[in-house]
C-alpha cells in the first residue's frame, strides 16, 4: 500500500489550500483515510476523518474550515483547507489502515504566513 500526498505550498492567512492523498489500491471505499500534522518539536496530531461509510471528523482547530471529501474513483481523499492561519503550519499527511497495519503517505509542508 503506498499513499501520495501533495498540494501543500506557501499561503497567506485566510487563504486556502487543497490537499489530496491518493493511494495505491482501491482502499479508500473500503477504510477510513486520516490527515494529521505536525510541527518541529511537537507530536503528530490529527486533524480529520473521512470514513469508509462516508462519516467525517474535525479536530476542533479546524472544524468549520477544513473539510474532507472523497473521489472513489481517482482512489483519493482531499483536504480542504480554507480560512488558514499561521497555526496550520506543518507538515500534513495521510494515513489509513489495513490488515492491522498503519500506513502513512510522505507528508506535504504546509506554510501559512501571517
């Protein structure tokens, strides 16, 4: 299982950013995708869910700007990032599991200058 995330970039706050995370195999119909970031010297925390049955979860910090989606058919989930600020900054990626394994995309920088 390999996961490819992309779409970070440099941004200024209150401006948006897409991301997406596609993987390898057809598993995005059939497992929950997660997005979680991270900053230098802090731990991973997560920021959102899309489901395998389509239900999706916001970390507080977002809720009400990002949102989660997913294109069955390209075997991705996006991230949509609107309203960002200079918190958001971080290195984003996705992951999921399968067969009792957590798998993890590269990660994509995001920068969000005030």
């Amino acid at each position: 299982v390999q996961l490819q995330a992309s779409g970070g970039g440099l941004v200024q706050a209150g401006g948006f950013l897409r991301l997406s995370c596609r993987a390898s195999r057809t598993l995005v119909t059939t497992n929950g995708v997660a997005w979680y970031r991270q900053t230098p010297g802090s731990q991973r925390e997560w920021v959102a869910t899309f489901a395998a049955g389509g239900a999706t979860g916001y970390a507080d910090s977002v809720k009400g700007r990002f949102n989660v989606s997913r294109d069955i058919g390209a075997n991705t989930v996006y991230l949509q990032m609107d309203g960002l600020k200079s918190e958001d900054t971080g290195v984003y990626y996705c992951s999921l599991m399968w067969r009792n394994a957590r798998y993890w995309g590269q990660g994509t920088q995001v920068t969000v200058s005030s």
